[in-house]
C-alpha cells in the first residue's frame, strides 16, 4: 500500500504579501520570480517575513540592498527614471546625486547624476546643470569621465555617464592608507593630462579635490563633476559672493571671486590634493570652514617632506609652488606642469603604480549605506502614495508553486531540510517509493542490458586471446629458394632447390 505526501505550502503573513505587492508594483520583480526565491528558500522554514524575503531576493540578484531597503521602509515609487532602472546612490555631486542604472533596453550600467527635486524649480541651477552637461560634452578625454546624454523625464533632469567601477580618491586614502611618492606622482601626472585638455578647451574646473578623482579598478584616474566649470572664463550665473569650490582645496583668489579665477586655481586645487594623498590629510585643517579659508590665504604652505621623509624634494617643493598664494608664483598651465611631472618621474614610473596598488580588506563605508539617500520620489508609504495601483495588484496566489531543480543549486544555497518536499510537478506530490513506478522499472531494464554488453565484451576478449595464440604456435610453411643462371644463348633460366 502507496503512501502519499502533501507538499508543504509556505506561510506569509500579511506584511509580507504587502512587501510583494510594493516590489512588484514599483517595477523590480515578477510575481514568477519571487515564486522561484519562496519554494528555494522552503527548503530551510515554510514561515516567511519581509526581512526573509527581501534578503532571498537580493540573493538571487532580483534586487540590490538598496531597493531591498526602499521597499521594507515602504517605498514604492521612484526606481526608474526614463528607460533607466536604480540600483543604487554612487555619491553626491556638485550639483546633484549619482545613481548606477542599467538601461532597460540596452543592459548597460551606467552613471546617472540627477538634478535632486527641490532645484528643478532654480531656474539658477537648472542653467548650471545644462552648463555641466555642455562642458562635459565638449570633453574627450581618458581620464575624464565622459558624459553621453542629457535627459529629462517626470520633470527631472539627469546627466547620462560613463560608470567607473572603482573607488574616489578619498575612499582611497582612508581605505588602504596614504600613497607612495611614485603612486601619488602617477595620479598627478594623469589628472593633469585630463586638466590640460580641459583648459586648452576653455573649461577650468573649479573644484578639484580628491572624492572628484575616480580611481579605475585597473588604476586608471578619472575625473568626475564637472558641477562648477566655468566655460570661457567668463562670468556665469554665479550669485555675487557666493563661494564654489570645497575650503579644503580651493584658492585663495578662488574663495575671493570665483567667476574671475584661471586655470591657475585648479592647479592650486590639484597641489592640495597631491599633499592629501601623501599626508592623508588637507594641507590646513581647521574647526570651521572661516578658519580653513582664512589659512589658504594667508598661512605659510606646509612642505611634504617634513611630514615623510621618503618624499622627494623635487616632489615637495613643486607642490609647495602649485599652492602659491599669487596665481602668477604657480606653473602657468597645466600643460607646463605635465612637464615637470614627467621630469621628475623620468624612468621611475612603471606605467601601472596605481593599477598595483595594494587593497585594504577592512570593510568601509559605501554610498548606498548612507541613510541619506532615497529614491527619487519616495514621499510616504505606499498605502498613501498609490491606492489605486495596489488595487491593480489582487490577491497574490502562493498555493501553487513551481517545480525547483534541486541538483542545479548548490548545497550551500539550498541546504538539505525535513521540511523540503521534493516535487515532480508544479503542486503534485511525489508518490512514496514503495510502489514500483516506470523510472524503477527503466533502472532494472538499464542493468540486465548492462550485464548483456559486459558478456559479449568478455566473449570478443576471448576470441581475440585465441586467434592471437593460433597465430603465434602455428608451423610455419618452408621458405623455398630459387636459383638463377644464364643459358649459352643469353636467356636466364630459374631453378628451384
């Protein structure tokens, strides 16, 4: 007598069907796939909660920890932009917040710097925004990173970019520790390559620092936010006595009036900068940034040197220069700069300093991990924002679930567990073993046609052994010998002995 089993069917309270209802109504799963997550996750506990769920899903890369976050606090809303999906923050820029996206068509991951909501009503801003996207475009450069698009979409206006996968030069430094001279000169040698195309294009930049400098994975230098350029050197829509720029690096004449400054001032910025990375710290520090602005216009520059003694002093007294007080003290360009760099680099430079830079594993802490940041329009629970929509999604059917292949997934993400009913179909129960079914007799018809093949083999085996002996044994036939000779009339004549 057969004994069947009833498949085991998962438990969601109400908060977690809700939790389902949000992901799916924000466009970032389908029911089918959560489905899939839930009859994996069976396999450990039938009892589910969004935290358990959410954590499956992320998992199986449905969602990212971002949007996982987003949707237990009860957001639904603000995940896409234009044909774009959020994945998660990057960082904040000068004019707006950095998003990875992937593109709904195309499968590519790019960088998206949004205009936040309350400046797209600045008209201000907005021309700022258009005049980072008009400079970035006139940018092409390997070391700067390239712009592709401006875009507007639900009344944002975003700056489509390149992703660089990597990590800012301030993440760097607090990551893995300050740099070596040569490490450090590489960086400097590459941004500045990036600063002279800038500059012979008419466009300063304004807020050089290092949280703009991305470093490749492959130790490439990137330069980002091109929020401040100055285009032409002309006055712009800066408002009088309005500061631009960061006080831990930005000029003395910069802090003064920043619609007049040169390339000059990124070249003070960048000097700023090099110190930072050999020292870990700015060149003057102070409480508040009254303080720190003060001492850029009027405390003696610091030398590299007296803080590491491995530093050149070609290398500390052409940083010392870069941050002269008067512009006219500092290198006149960035093209003139590059040259000294190269100078005192000469052969010392293997050409990958950065790309063999050794990583830290100390976790640190990411742009996403910031509370800070939320979706785009993330105004109050779903309940609030969109009725309507929740009524679109009815009742969400789990009493029916589909089939797991459970030799495709390893043991480690699906764990053996009483609780795992294995299934045929989707629903159907497996039946008890006991009664023979037809996989039990193609097993048995499989061995008896084993055991005929390993028979007939051993047969030709034998057969084989025979014949190789007969031939071996046997007489052998004499060999018969012939003999030539010639007749008096010329002709031969064969005899055989």
């Amino acid at each position: 007598m057969s004994v069947e089993t009833t498949a085991a069917e998962p438990v969601l309270d109400q908060a977690t069907r809700d939790f389902v209802r949000r992901s799916m109504q924000a466009g970032l799963v389908e029911l089918a796939d959560v489905k899939k997550v839930v009859v994996s996750l069976m396999t450990e506990d039938v009892v589910f909660t969004p935290d358990r769920l959410a954590k499956g899903l992320v998992g199986a890369d449905l969602l990212t920890p971002w949007q996982a976050r987003k949707l237990l606090a009860g957001k639904a809303r603000g995940f896409h932009l234009g044909n774009y999906r959020l994945l998660r923050p990057l960082g904040r820029g000068g004019m707006g917040v950095v998003f990875l996206a992937r593109h709904s068509v195309m499968n590519r991951l790019m960088a998206l710097k949004i205009l936040p909501s309350e400046a797209s009503k600045d008209s201000r801003r907005i021309e700022r925004f258009k005049e980072e996207a008009r400079a970035s475009a006139k940018l092409e450069h390997p070391n700067i990173v390239q712009a592709f698009d401006f875009s507007e979409s639900d009344g944002k206006l975003f700056i489509v970019m390149e992703y660089i996968e990597g990590v800012d030069l301030h993440r760097a430094i607090a990551r893995d520790g300050v740099m070596s001279p040569t490490e450090a000169l590489d960086a400097m040698i590459q941004t500045t390559d990036a600063l002279a195309h800038a500059h012979q294009r008419g466009i300063v930049h304004r807020d050089i620092k290092p949280s703009n400098l991305l470093l490749r994975n492959d130790g490439v230098i990137k330069v980002s936010d091109m929020g401040l350029a100055r285009i032409g050197y002309t006055a712009g829509t800066d408002a009088p006595n309005r500061l631009t720029g960061t006080a831990d690096f930005i000029a003395p004449e910069q802090a003064i009036d920043s619609q007049s400054v040169d390339a000059r001032a990124d070249i003070y910025s960048l000097g700023c900068t090099w110190y930072f990375l050999l020292v870990g710290k700015p060149p003057f520090p102070g409480t508040n940034v009254a303080q720190r602005l003060a001492k850029h216009q009027t405390a003696k520059v610091p030398l590299v040197s007296d803080t590491r003694s491995d530093c050149p002093p070609a290398i500390s007294l052409l940083i010392q220069r870069m941050m002269s007080k008067r512009p006219v003290d500092r290198p006149a360009s960035a093209a003139e700069l590059l040259t000294q760099l190269r100078r005192i680099a000469g052969s010392k430079l293997a050409g990958r300093e950065l790309a063999n830079r050794p990583r830290s594993t100390q976790l640190t802490i990411t742009p996403e991990d910031s509370s800070s940041f939320a979706s785009l329009d993330d105004s109050g629970p779903l309940g609030e924002a969109s009725q309507g929509a929740m009524a679109e999604i009815a009742e969400i059917d789990f009493g029916s679930l589909p089939p797991i292949d459970l030799a495709a997934l390893s043991p480690a993400v699906v764990p053996a567990s009483p609780l795992a009913t294995p299934q045929t179909a989707a629903g159907a129960p497996r039946k008890s073993t006991k009664k023979r079914g037809p996989a039990n007799e193609t097993d048995a018809s499989q061995s008896v046609l084993l055991g005929a093949g390993l028979a007939l083999s051993i047969v030709a085996l034998l057969a084989v052994v025979g014949v190789t002996f007969y031939q071996m044994t046997k007489d052998e036939k004499p060999i018969t010998r012939l003999k030539t000779t010639e007749s008096g009339k010329g002709n031969v004549i064969v005899i055989e002995e």
